[in-house]
C-alpha cells in the first residue's frame, strides 16, 4: 500500500506541468527593442521573430509592432497589448534608442531597463544615428530577415567593421553610467547605402551625453583599450597615399596626478605602397615605422584632450589612478599633460619579389 502511494506521489510530479507553463507557440519572441521619444510621448517598437514554414525549409523573420505612452512604462505595455502572443524577452539581443532619449531620457530608460525583471539584462544597447531605431528594425531584406542577429553579427566581427563596436552587454554599459571613475561610450548603428552598419561613438559624462566621437576617433578609443585588428592609417608621400593596418596592438595606460601615459606596442602591415617604396630594404621600414609612429602618436593625443575638453572619461583614467593609490581625484585628468610612446614595427615578412627573366 505505501508503495503504491509513493508510486502516486511520483507520478504527480512528473505526469503534470508547471500551472504557470506557456507553449513556445504562445510567446511573441522579442530578439530587438527600439526606444524613441518625440512630441513627449515615448515610442517603443518591438521586433519579433516569426518562423516561416515552406516545403523546403524554415526560414527565421521578423516583424516589427509600435506602442506609445506618456511614460517608458506606458509605451512598454501598449507594444505588449498590441502584440498577438505574450512577449518574450529571454532572446532579445538589441536595444536600439534614438538621439531624442539620449538628450533627455537616457536614466529613465536605463533604470526602466534594470528593473523590469521580463527583460534580461545580457544584450546590446546601441544608438540610431541619423534614424530612427523603429526604422532600422524596419529595415529587413533576403540577406537579413532579423536586424537584430545581423547588428550581433557587425559588433562580433568588429574588426573588420573598422573595430566600431564596445562589445559590452548592458549590465556592464549600466555600471559605467553610475560609476564615479568611468564614463559610457556606446557603439551606434546606421542605414548607410540601404545597408546597416556600425557607426561613431557617443561618448558620456555620467548621464549627460557629451558628443560623438568620429569614426576615426572612435576606432582610436578601441585601438587604446583592447586589441584591435585591420586598424588602417594612411600617409601621404608625394601625393600618394601608403596605407597600413594594425594587426596587432598591446595598449597600457597609466595615469599621475599630472600626467597621462598612453603606451602603445603595435604590429602592421603595408596594405598599399602606391608611392613605390623599394619593400625589400630594411631602411624603408625604419622610415615607416617612425612616421606612422609619429601619426598614430599625434592622432591619440589628439583624441585624448578632446575627451578631457568633453570631460569624458570613458578611458576609466580616474579609476586608474584610484586602483594605483587607492586615492580619489575626479577631476585631475581634465587638465594632465597627455604622453603617448608608440612602438610600431611594420611586419616584413610576405615581400613580393621581381621574377628576373
């Protein structure tokens, strides 16, 4: 008899699901969020996956659903209303916001971002520049049915996307915004050509958005804080251009109560010699290496005074200086002199030599 009541007991647990159970056929899967804010109404556009059966295959879209409301938590519900199944946030991959809630909302969105607890805190957040985000989910084609899984794919190959990309989930992004010691930097998207693609920087102050850093001084800031690849500078020689890439760099920064040393080790290689320089002789090099040692040296010093003249420390100098003597001195790299000692050796291996015939 007690066995059979084990057996019972047993047999409820396995044979009957969680009362809170909901198929995967009932989910609006959520893989992008797009937030803009115009005429004081919050806009929030949802892109949603939807399968599509054929007799060949199963071909993964999506489609996109707009709500709005006075409040970020008034145009969250509206979208949800307005989507046909619950929505599902465990997949989303990209938040998207435009220019209007970086100027006035970004804490608001932030923190209705963290709190919500559907909403995972793993994805990318990301700026529409020159757009709007509901246009960019929008922007759908053959080549790429899900916006969202295509910008994943431009900040995971970032090196050849001109290393455009923070490649920081947003938990981290959200430390930064209410860290004492370092600012945001956050990667932007744009429709260049009918084509997505990564774009400038916007660069932070705390919450209060500073400015956009160019294209080549965005590439810059990931040349000093990581290892970059495919990084291409170009001199002009008689007027014609030498272009390298960057295919290795070893960046370090250490910071003083009056200094900023920025230390760069780098490797490159000659990506065109349209001036004709002899490749086969070592003193070409040693004049190649000290001129784009000199370029790069200028050009990052160049972009670290204009984020000490936007006070924006998104180099973490000050959290530097706190981990190197455990001291506070928020302000001292606003005005430090800046050094920047670059290594560069220009690979020679791979030379092409004339056939005598």
């Amino acid at each position: 008899m007690i066995k059979k009541i084990i057996i019972l007991i047993f047999s409820i647990f396995i044979l009957t699901g969680c009362y809170d159970n909901i198929e995967l056929n009932k989910l609006a899967m959520i893989s992008g969020v797009g937030i803009d804010y115009l005429d004081d109404e919050f806009f929030v556009t949802y892109e949603i996956l939807n399968d599509t059966k054929t007799l060949e295959n199963t071909t993964m879209k999506s489609y996109t659903i707009t709500g709005s409301g006075k409040s970020i938590s008034e145009a969250f519900v509206d979208a949800s209303y307005r989507t046909p199944k619950k929505p599902f946030f465990d997949h989303l991959k990209v938040v998207l916001i435009s220019n209007n809630v970086i100027n006035e909302h970004i804490d608001e969105i932030t923190d209705y971002l963290i709190r919500d607890i559907n909403i995972r805190d793993e994805f990318f957040l990301l700026v529409a520049n020159n757009t709007t985000p509901k246009e960019i989910l929008n922007h759908v084609n053959d080549n790429s049915p899900v916006v969202s899984d295509l910008i994943v794919s431009l900040i995971d190959n970032e090196a050849y996307n001109n290393n455009l990309a923070t490649k920081e989930y947003f938990h981290n992004t959200l430390a930064k915004f209410i860290s004492d010691n370092i600012d945001v930097v956050l990667s932007s998207v744009s429709i260049l050509d009918d084509e997505i693609s990564l774009d400038k920087f916007y660069i932070f102050d705390g919450y209060e958005f500073k400015n956009t850093l160019s294209i080549h001084n965005s590439a810059l800031y990931s040349l000093v804080t990581k290892n970059v690849f495919s990084l291409i500078f170009s001199k002009e020689y008689d007027n014609k251009n030498l272009t390298i890439s960057i295919t290795n760099a070893i960046p370090s920064i250490d910071v003083t109560s009056d200094k900023i040393t920025i230390n760069l080790d780098l490797i490159g290689k000659i990506l065109e010699n349209n001036p004709n320089f002899d490749l086969k002789e070592e003193k070409t090099y040693q004049m190649l290496n000290k001129d784009f040692s000199n370029l790069i040296k200028k050009d990052v010093t160049n972009f670290v005074k204009i984020l000490q003249n936007n006070k924006s420390d998104i180099l973490g100098l000050e959290e530097i200086y706190h981990r190197k003597t455990r001291k506070d001195n928020a302000n001292l790299w606003e005005t430090a002199d800046v050094l920047v000692n670059v290594n560069l050796k220009i690979n020679t291996k791979g030379f092409i030599f004339e056939v005598k015939k």
